[in-house]
C-alpha cells in the first residue's frame, strides 16, 4: 500500500467549506479510479488553516496511472468553487509496512 499525503494552506473562514467541496469533487473521483483505497481528512484543531488528506492506494504503479487528463479537470472544477482560498504547501508519498509481531 502507498500513501498519497497532501497538506493545504486554506482561508480559515472557508476551511469547512474546502473539505466538504473536496468532498463532493475530489474524492468521487479517485473513488472512480483503479487502486484507490481510502482518503481521511486530518485537521488540526488550533490551526484553522491547515488541511491534510491522507489518500491510499492499493499499489504505487495503480496511483501513478491516475490520468493527468482526470486530475487536470477534477482541479479545475474545484478551483471554479473554492477560488483562491487554498494552496497546496506540501506532498509525499509513503509506504505502509507492516512487521511481525515476536510474542
């Protein structure tokens, strides 16, 4: 499993509002995609404006596959909704690995 990890810098009165249109653009759209597993939604309480959006994806190969084509219109159509109230400050890619537990 790979891990898509994007962290946002939002308007602070239109937080909520970026996780919910992210909510109705974004995440039907990876769901409609090969590989896609989950997304969660990370805030921290005492930062209003930051957002963190955990993705997984089954394999790195399935997430890399996603069309520019798909992402390209998928922003655009956010970006008609929320303006210039967000900026994407960071993104990762990590790996989940899973040890054996010794009894």
């Amino acid at each position: 499993m790979v891990i898509e990890w994007l962290k946002f810098k939002v308007t602070p009165e239109r937080r909520e509002e970026f996780i919910q249109k992210d909510a109705e653009i974004w995440t039907p759209a990876l769901t409609s995609c090969a590989g896609f597993l989950s997304k969660e939604v990370w805030i921290d309480p005492t930062e209003l404006t930051e957002v963190i959006f955990v993705i997984r994806w089954a394999t790195r190969e399935q997430w890399l596959k996603v069309s520019q084509d798909l992402l390209d219109r998928t922003e655009q159509q956010f970006a008609q909704q929320m303006g210039n109230s967000y900026q994407m400050v960071e993104s990762g890619e990590y790996q989940v690995r899973k040890f054996p537990i010794n009894s």
